[in-house]
C-alpha cells in the first residue's frame, strides 16, 4: 500500500524510515522526496527521516487551486501529526527552506532546530524568468530529457558539471522518475514560490538554526540567505565551497556532516 497521508484535503506522500529522533526533509520547487536520496541512508542510521513529496509534487494531489507556501506549511506539519511527530528536527532546501520558515514563524512549537539550505526569503527574480520560460516549453511539449539538462545546468557548480558522465547520469535519473511533474503542478508552486515574502517573519523566530549556502549557488546565491542570517535570532552559516544550488546531491557526505554536527547539539 502506498503510504499516504490525507491531510488539509489532498494526499502527502512520504517515506518514513530508520530510527531515532524524528528529521523531516523539505524538498525544493520542482522536486519531490527523491532529490533527498544521496543523504538519506546516512541520515536515517541517525534518524527517523520523513521525506516527502510537497502538494503539486511527485505522487502527491496536484490541487485544482492555487496554493501558498503557508498551505505547503500546514501540509509538512498534518503529515507530522499523522505520524504521531509533535516535535522535530526539520531541514529545507531552496523553497523547502522557505516552506521551513514558514512552519517556524506558524507553528514554532513543532521544530527542535532548523536547517535551512540554500534558500532566502524570496525567489530570485532571474531564476523566476528562467521557470516561466521553462513552463512554456513545457507547454511546447519540448522532450523532457532536454528540460531536464536544462535545470541541472543551473543547479551544479563548474567543477561538477565538467564531470560528464555524472551529469548525464542524474538527467537519466530525472528522466526515468516514473511520476514526473505535470505541468499543472509545476505551475501552481512556481506560482507560490513567486508570492512568497518571509522577510517580516524572521526577527520573532529564536529557533536555532543553521543556514547553509553554496559559493557557485546561482538559482538562490549566497546574498539570497543574508537576510536570514541577519534577522534570526539564534543562527549558525555554513558555507559550501565550490559547490551550486544542490549540496545534498553535489556534497552529501559533507552535507550530512555539517547538518549532524549542529544537529546533535540541540538534541
């Protein structure tokens, strides 16, 4: 059986594996629980990892109707509930990490320490010009393996996009995700990460919190999570050398021990 959570009226899909303290992994636009793969057989010999797929994502309900990152918020702490979690770690890369700061302003109760990953508290306008043209060829129908390089060549720093046969293997990957995304769901998260502000949020949150960036990150650069790093109250920055937008993927042992390191401080 699938396991599934119906909550806020649409079904979450989700893996909930190994033991431990309960770690929730939120994932970015665009992407559902697999872009979480090269971390979590570590995390889960620490952890209890939750990884999942956001509404418009992967196997989970496509609404008919826009949304905001506020519902995908609601959404990641239901399924919490739904599995008996009241409290827990939480880590969110790019609009994870916003969706992130939004359960921390909402629901701050729930999140024993936050990681947030190569996020900020806006979309980047270039890379918002980008989506919209990659929505409309979508649209067009263009072959999927060409929309896919075409992301992936965003995400990575030089060094590892320069390795080949790495590229080509992860946009094969992508392009065998038997649930791809549908044009409709891209569409409706590309729609709330354009509206979202977290901004007034941030000075009211004491939760300890890591942020981490990438110094060759252009979807999200390193700028995008200053503002983060200046208003919280309690935060630790890590910053990723000659790595892009995707550390988990790009670096995931050295991920993985940044996150546990500050992890198990506050356990």
């Amino acid at each position: 059986m699938m396991p599934t959570a119906h909550v806020n009226g649409i079904d979450i899909f989700y893996k909930d594996t190994g033991q431990g303290a309960p770690l929730v992994l939120v994932g970015g636009f665009a992407s559902d629980h697999l872009t979480w793969r090269p971390v979590t057989k570590y995390l889960e010999t620490h952890y209890r990892v939750i990884a999942f797929d956001n509404r418009g994502a992967g196997r989970s309900t496509v609404p008919n109707e826009e949304f905001v990152i506020e519902d995908m918020a609601k959404d990641t702490v239901a399924l919490c509930h739904h599995l008996g979690i009241e409290r827990a770690f939480f880590a969110g890369h790019s609009m994870g990490g916003m969706i992130l700061q939004a359960i921390m302003y909402l629901y701050p109760s729930m999140v024993q320490a936050a990681v947030i990953s190569q996020s900020g508290v806006r979309l980047n306008t270039v890379y918002a010009y980008f989506q919209r043209a990659r929505l409309q060829l979508m649209r067009n129908e263009s072959p999927l393996i060409e929309l896919i390089k075409m992301e992936l060549a965003w995400c990575f720093s030089q060094d590892f996009l320069s390795q080949g046969d790495t590229f080509e293997g992860l946009a094969e990957f992508w392009c065998l995700n038997p649930y791809p995304f549908s044009i409709s769901g891209f569409e409706r998260q590309l729609s709330a990460l354009e509206k979202v502000s977290t901004h007034q949020w941030l000075s009211s949150i004491a939760i300890p919190t890591l942020v981490l960036t990438g110094d060759e990150d252009i979807i999200l650069p390193s700028r995008c999570s200053q503002p983060i790093i200046d208003r919280l109250v309690d935060v630790t920055h890590h910053s990723f050398l000659r790595c892009g937008h995707l550390a988990h993927v790009e670096q995931p042992e050295a991920f993985c021990r940044v996150l546990t390191e500050f992890l198990v401080t506050h356990q």
